[in-house]
C-alpha cells in the first residue's frame, strides 16, 4: 500500500513536469502508457509517455530524460500519423504492427492531457476494433526449412509466433513483433547464459556507431536490472534478429518471415555471429 502510495506522487509529480515542459498548444494529448499506467511497474521501470502534437514534422520521435529518478521515455507522434494509420486498409505485416502499436496504448493508457475530442474519437476506434479477416493472409508464411541446428531452432520458434499472431488476429488483439510480448516463448534460462550472449550482442551492436539505442537493447537492459533473465534472453534474441537483418540485408521480406532464418544460413556471416545464434538457439553456454 506504501509503495502504491510513493509511485501516486511520483507519478503527479511527473506529469506536472510533462505538463509544464512538453504540453504546448500543439499538442493534443499526453498519455501514460507502458507498465506504469498499467500498475504492474517494478522499481526500475521505466515510465513511457506518448505525446501526440499537429506540429510534428516527423511521424516519431523519441526523447529520454530522468525526473524525479525516474527514467522516461517519450514518444512523440504526429496527430495526422496516428489517424491515418488507424483509418488505412493494411496491405503488410508491418501494417497490422503498426494500428497495434497505436490500438495498445490507447486501450491501455491513462490521459493526462486532452484537447477536444481527439482521443474520444481514437480510443472509440481502438476499443471496438476489428481485424479484417481477409488481412490474415498476411501472417500466413511458411518459407523453406533450414538445415543448421541454430537455424532450425529459429526457424521454429518463428513458426510458434506466427500462430501466436493468428491466435491474436482471430481474437481482434494488438500483435507485436517483439518475442517478449509472448510469455508463451520464454524458457527457463540461467544468468550465465544470458551474460554470454549479452557479451557477443552489445558489441555488435556498438559497431554500427547508432546514436540512439535500439527499443530491443533497452528491454534487455532493463531486464537484466531487474534480474529478468527469461525477458532479457528473448529481447537478446529480438537484438540479434534485427542485427542480422542490417548483416545480411534480406530482399524484401516481412519482419518474422521464416523464410529469413534460410537465407541467413545461405550467406557466410561473422564467427561472433554463428557464436551468438548457437547460445541463442543451441544448447550450450559459451
């Protein structure tokens, strides 16, 4: 009850800053959203804030800053984004990604500022909201298997999230690409094997010279704060996944297409690559 307490006043002390820092008169909404407007943060959370503006000359922006020691991620997208995306017809995967992005956080967030009747409007879309039935095509890949036992591992894990995403398509809920959104996919793993792969990943990562860290980097991180090594694994895979896709630059090809995992293994790759893929998908530790 104390610690419910504690979080209540942090979180208004937050929002008057979110108030008084971000919330200007183009901007039509600011949201909680995330695992704080949801009441299951832990003590590391971070507190993740959407800010929807008519002014936004790019259709995303990201902003980390720490208030009241606490970390925040802000969001800020285009009023004229998030509309046209709830209101387009789907002709990807990667469409149906991105209305569930939007349809989450507007299903799940706490408003903290409003202007006339935009979210009304986008929260009525989201909470009646209907798949398309003839869209579901779009999830319905297969590819050719692969031979390497990695590559196999992935290959079928890839498999169990596409039904995974059938499972969400036909019940009309939001699909994420990500593994840890689907606790169906963890498995028990040990820290020591978690650090190992940490310890290949990061470095690949560093060598692309990003400035900003990738979402999937920041999950692990967390996780690993927090001594969630189940989540921390699958968000090291999800690092991985993305790492190879820049590596081995895939011809046009869905996010999550298994046909991926056949041509990577085609392609002569990096040694500290085949090293990260076998502590990922084989049973070994190093």
């Amino acid at each position: 009850m104390e610690d419910k307490i504690s979080n209540s006043k942090i979180l208004e002390r937050i929002k008057k800053w979110i108030m008084d820092n971000t919330v200007d008169n183009n901007t039509e909404a600011a949201l909680l959203v995330g695992s704080w407007a949801e009441d299951r943060a832990k003590e590391k959370s971070d507190v993740d804030i959407v800010l929807i503006k008519n002014d936004q000359p790019e259709p995303i922006q990201n902003i980390k800053t720490n208030v009241e020691g606490k970390n925040l991620d802000i969001w800020i997208h285009s009023q004229e984004y998030i509309l046209e995306n709830l209101q387009k017809d789907n002709s990807s995967l990667s469409d149906i990604y991105q209305k569930s992005l939007i349809i989450t956080f507007f299903n799940n967030c706490k408003i903290w500022f409003e202007k006339e009747d935009y979210i009304k409007k986008c929260k009525s879309i989201c909470e009646n909201w209907q798949w398309d039935p003839k869209d579901r095509i779009y999830i319905k890949m297969m590819g050719k298997p692969p031979k390497m036992d990695w590559a196999k591992e992935a290959y079928e894990e890839n498999l169990r999230l596409l039904h995974l995403f059938e499972q969400k398509f036909d019940n009309n809920l939001p699909i994420s690409h990500y593994l840890k959104d689907y606790p169906e996919l963890y498995k028990p793993v040990e820290k020591s094997k978690v650090m190992s792969l940490y310890k290949l990943v990061i470095p690949l990562f560093e060598q692309l010279n990003i400035e900003k860290e990738w979402i999937e980097i920041t999950d692990t991180k967390k996780a690993i704060l927090e001594e969630d090594w189940d989540i921390a694994f699958v968000s090291l895979k999800d690092v991985l996944y993305f790492l190879l896709r820049r590596y081995v630059s895939p011809p046009s090809m869905e996010r999550r297409d298994p046909s991926f995992w056949s041509f990577v293994e085609s392609k002569i790759i990096p040694q500290e690559y085949i090293k990260a893929l076998e502590i990922a998908y084989c049973k070994i530790d190093a």
